[in-house]
C-alpha cells in the first residue's frame, strides 16, 4: 500500500479521537508520539523517507497504523489516534483451528470456540439473539463504587435450551460444546452479557427498563433558557398522593362521608421567576384536554382571592399570584409552553388554543422525559413534602414508604381531609410557595423575582387581546350544528348540543336561519349557556339551555353521565322528574360502595354548591351564588324540586287569558 491508493490519499486527521497520551509509562509514551508524529507527517505530505528518518517508523508499519487509525470504531467514529497505542486491539479475535480438548477438565485451549461455533452454525446465532430480544434471560446490576457489575437471571434455563438446539442441528457428545467439563456455561453467559451491554438500550430493557432517558438534546432541539418572566412556561399534571373525603348532607341534616378517588392538580409555572400562574383541580380518574384549557383560562384571568374556612390560613403580606399582587399582569401571555406527550395534552383542541389563540409555541418535547421539565416536577416534589406528606392518608412515593404507614387513618374516615379542605390547603400552599424564598433565584422569592423584571427592569410583556379576554370560549373547538325547528308543531328555532335544547330570542325569531349551521362555542366547565356565531362568523349571541339544564351549573362530564345513565333507565326516566337531582341521589347510593362513585358525587355537588339562587326567564342569571367553600354539601330536597325552585313567575298585571298547554316531543331537560 502507498499514496496512490484512494483510501490514503484523502484523511482529515483533524477529525481522529485523540488520546491522553502524557498519562502513559515513559516506553508506551514514546512509542505513541514517534507513531503519532508519522501521522501527523503523512498527513502534511511528507515523504516515505521523511517519516522514516525523523520517527524511526519504517513505510511496512506507517502503513499498517494508518489502516488500523482507518478503521471504523463501535462508537461510530474512527478509531484515529487510538489504533496507535501499543496492544491495543481493534478487531475481535477470531479462532480458525478446531477445538481441540486437552487437560483433565476439558476446558484448555477452547478460546474463541463459541463464537467459531455459533459462525458455522448460523440458526444457534439467531436462537440466542431471539432469546436476548424476548427477554428469556433478564440482566441485574450491582451496584459498587466506580464498576459496572451485572448479573444474569434465568441463565440455567438458556443453557439447557441452548444444549437442546445444539443437539437439534447435529452435535454429538465428541464435538463442542459437549465435550467440555462445563458445557459452555461460561463462554455462554459472557456472550449473552456481551450482546446486552452492546447498546444501551438493550441493556436497559433486559434490566427491565420501561423507557429511556437522560440522552443530551442537539441541534435544534437544545433547551432553550429563559431570560424573561412569561418566556418559557412549563405544564403538567401531578396525582395528588393523599386520599380524600367528601362529606355530604342529606336533606335531614345528616352528615354522609364517603371515601373519593384522588384529584388531580395541574399547574403551569414561569421558569424565569418560577411563579405559579395558575392551577386546577380535577376531580377524575384521568383530566381531559378541557381541563387542559382550564387550566390556560385560569392562568390568564386575574386570580380571585379566595375566603378561608381553616383557622390560622390566610394571604401573607409577601405571599399570592402574580396577577393578584400586580394588576398589570392580568391576561399575560406567554411566548413557549413545555408539557409532556400525554394524549389530552396533544389534542387538537389543545395545540389550537395554545397556537392560534394564545399565539405561543408548543414544546412536547421527547417521551418520557421528565427531566425536560425541571422547575415543574421540582415543584410537585415540594407540594409532596410540604403538604400531601403531612396530611393523614398520604400514600406515599412506594408501597413501602414508612411515611404511608405513619399517615393511615386505619380506616377513620372522620380523619381523612375532605375536598373543601384540600382546596384551601393548596390555595395557602401555592401562594405561600410564590412568596418563599428560592435558592434558585438567589433567596429571592418568585414574586420578588416577576416584580423586579416587569416594574423594576420594565421587561417587556405580551398581553392577550381585549376581545380575545371577553371570548374565552374561543379556545374551544367549534361545533357546527344545524338550526332545527318544527312549523306544524309550533316549535321556535333552536341548536341540539349535546341532548339540549339552546335558543334566545333573537334566534327563536330568526326563522331565515332555520337549516343553516351555526359555529357553536361551548364552555366545557359550564354548559348552562353557549357562544353562537353565523355561518359568515358574525356573532349572534349567547344561547341558553332549556329546562332544568338552564337552572343548575354543570359541565360536559356530569352531563355526559346524565344522558348515559337515562338511557340505561328510559322507563323512570319517562315518568319524569329532574335529570340532575336524580343523578346526585343515585350517586350518593353508589358513593358507599365505591370511590369513583364518590368521586362523581364529588364533581355533581362541587358544581351544585354554585347554582344560582333566583332566575328569571326575562333576564340573565342573577350573581348570587352559595360561597364555594361552602362544607359540608346539602343535597337537593326531593321535595322542592331545583327547577321549580329556580324559577320564579312574574306577577300576573291583569286578567290571564288560559291557553292549550302543548308538549312537543324530544328532549326537554
């Protein structure tokens, strides 16, 4: 080999891995540079007798390095610089003469056996290899100071099915791996150990990894730090570890308490001054991607204080939320959000509120990375440790956890926290977190933190658009839903959501819009009323529910279960009634046996607890609302029904005039 062949005529030895070299013993070291100095020779274009004279390496051995430096590296790379180092082997070693057995154990010049063994015969090959990807043989570590050490599990039974298939392709007792005193055992596990530990990966999942995590972002995908308040937020959802209560009050005033699923808490922070903007409570198994959307809305609006029922709970002079503290941040928006890859927070309805409405960029970045996010898990850690940790019924980080055995009631309901409680002591938990001192910002406290960036250093902020503050709904997904009416029957315009009924008086009048789709807003979190627009986009107004559904708070959920559970009972259904109090009574009959049952009376009566006291037909919904911290909860009383004591009828100013009562057909409630 010489310069004229095309592997050796072009090398970029500015690209070679290079070795820490002065570390070496004083011979190895000056082995390496006289060998490193004849690359470095070669590779300016010095001759052959150059490099000979100067180094002492003769043209046979210049060669024979460069292709060694030439050859790919398992890493990728090659192996450059270090193919110069004295013994150091690049290739596996490859056994050409057959094994011969010598030595009363029979284990004496068999180096290389298995490998030449499993090469002429290429189905054992790919038996093991199907056997390390089923996981047939799992892989443990040990953990000791500085040192990988493993440990196969499940050895013995691979090793007996091994010997099965060596059988099955022809081998006798004479030949390897019989003829050894160990069978192959050994050689076998250091290759199976070897093809574990070739990747990562692989070696992760025989350990019995579920995913990976932890391999450094490039490029693009680098994170990207936050310099300002509202630059970067982060997202995500924590499962409360603590069990609740709900405690319930029958019409006789007797207290009910019944054990409920645990809730839900979704937060987004700032990661410039770490300030919690804003929170949400779910009571559910799994949140939705409209809780994801309420969790946006209550970041944006200003945060409204909240009235605490618990002695010794309060505001701290330092304490609150950006919004509460400084006006000026109310409808803030933020320029990158950071969440997860969970499917509610993917949804279409979700990435369309963040980018169109919001106008931010979305960050989902890799699976199962929770170390994208830092400042958000950390804060969950600190809710754990400050609060869930020292409630009683806290179910600690493990099954083992010495703390949950500390926290368990033993069964006494009567200490468990129940929800209102709970709502409280995060309400006082977060806005004592914004007001405590962080080692991160330099024990300044977040709220000092925001403060010094927009009134202090007057930052820059990105507010939301003032139409964009009185259409929230907007953030919703659309349904386009006809506009139906029945002239025969006299039945005015109206849109079907959801088994509901919908009208107002300006399309009750409209009979040019009959047949016509209109874009319908609804809010998830309430579906008393909807935002209607025309098919051109101009708005038509608020559209209100029929019926009892027009009278008591409730959300898309409860509604949901409503329907569901009418349906399976049409026939008590038919004999009339309220939908929603008949949906709480039988509830409250479940809650006793099961904690999602609970869990659904939990949802019901929270929104219950903020129906309006008086409506008027004539005119919109009255403010006047039993206090949301209101505990315990009273349930309706069978005997006043809630849409007849919701609705009040005017006076009558003259004689009244009877009329046919006509009861159309469909849904009514």
């Amino acid at each position: 080999m010489n310069r004229r062949n095309p592997e050796f005529q072009v090398i970029d030895i500015t690209a070679w891995p290079t070795v820490a070299y002065t570390e070496f013993d004083d011979d190895t070291r000056r082995v390496f540079e006289a060998r490193m100095q004849a690359m470095l020779g070669y590779a300016r274009g010095d001759t052959i007798v150059q490099i000979e004279q100067s180094t002492g390496v003769n043209r046979r051995q210049l060669y024979r390095l460069l292709g060694r430096a030439l050859s790919p590296h398992p890493d990728g790379r090659p192996f450059g610089f270090r193919a110069l180092v004295r013994y150091k082997r690049i290739a596996d070693y490859v056994r050409l003469r057959t094994v011969v057995v010598r030595g009363e154990r029979g284990s004496r010049g068999a180096a290389g056996a298995l490998s030449q063994l499993l090469e002429h015969y290429p189905t054992l090959a790919a038996w093991l290899l199907l056997q390390v990807k089923q996981r047939r043989v799992s892989l443990g570590q040990v953990h000791t100071d500085g040192h990988l050490c493993t440990r196969l599990r499940g050895l013995q039974a691979l090793h007996d099915g091994f010997l099965r298939q060596c059988r099955d392709v022809g081998l006798t007792a004479v030949d390897y791996p019989f003829n050894t005193a160990g069978h192959a055992i050994r050689s076998l596990s250091r290759r199976v150990r070897a093809e574990m530990l070739h990747g990562f990966g692989t070696a992760a999942r025989a350990a019995g990894a579920s995913h990976l995590k932890g391999l450094p972002r490039v490029g693009d995908d680098v994170k990207i730090a936050a310099t300002r308040p509202y630059q970067v937020v982060e997202f995500d959802g924590h499962r409360l570890d603590i069990r609740l209560k709900i405690v319930v009050r029958d019409p006789l005033g007797f207290e009910h308490e019944f054990e409920m699923e645990r809730v839900w808490l979704l937060v987004i922070i700032d990661v410039c001054t770490r300030v919690v903007l804003g929170y949400h409570i779910v009571l559910a198994s799994e949140y939705s991607r409209y809780d994801v959307i309420k969790t946006i809305e209550n970041a944006l609006e200003p945060h409204r204080s909240k009235t605490f029922s618990i002695a010794g709970l309060g505001y701290g002079a330092h304490d609150g939320f950006a919004s509460q503290r400084m006006p000026e941040l109310a409808y803030a928006v933020w320029e990158r959000m950071k969440l997860d890859n969970a499917k509610a927070n993917l949804a279409d309805d979700t990435i369309r509120a963040l980018c169109e409405f919001i106008g931010c960029v979305v960050d989902a970045g890799p699976r199962h990375s929770p170390d994208e996010r830092p400042y958000i898990e950390r804060f969950f850690g600190t809710v754990a440790s400050r609060l869930s940790s020292r409630l009683p019924g806290y179910t600690g980080s493990h099954p083992r956890d010495l703390r949950r055995a500390l926290a368990d009631p033993k069964g006494n309901l009567r200490l468990y926290v129940s929800l209102g409680e709970l709502e409280e002591l995060l309400e006082y938990s977060i806005a004592t977190y914004n007001g405590t001192p962080h080692s991160g910002l330099n024990n300044a406290t977040p709220l000092e933190a925001m403060e010094f960036f927009v009134r202090g250093r007057q930052t820059m902020v990105t507010w939301l658009a003032e139409h964009h503050r009185r259409t929230l709904c907007l953030m919703q997904s659309a349904r386009r839903c006809p506009v139906r009416a029945y002239l025969d029957q006299g039945i005015r315009p109206h849109v079907n959501l959801h088994g509901v009924r919908y009208t107002n008086s300006v399309l009750a009048t409209s009979t040019h819009l009959i047949g016509q789709r209109l874009l319908v807003y609804m809010n998830a979190e309430d579906l008393r009323c909807v935002r209607a627009f025309l098919p051109d986009g101009t708005e038509l107004g608020v559209l209100d529910a029929q019926g009892a559904w027009r009278v008591v708070p409730h959300n898309l959920k409860l509604r949901q279960e409503i329907r569901r559970q009418k349906g399976r009972r049409r026939a008590d259904a038919a004999a009339g009634g309220n939908p929603i109090e008949a949906y709480v009574q039988q509830k409250f009959i479940q809650a006793k046996k099961t904690r999602k049952a609970a869990s659904e009376l939990a949802h019901a009566v929270r929104l219950l607890a903020s129906a309006p006291t008086v409506r008027t037909p004539a005119g919109p919904a009255r403010a006047s609302k039993v206090p949301e911290n209101l505990s315990p909860i009273t349930m309706p009383t069978p005997a006043t029904p809630v849409a007849e004591a919701a609705f009040v009828d005017p006076a009558p100013n003259g004689p009244v005039r009877p009329r046919k009562l006509t009861i159309s057909t469909g849904q009514v409630f």
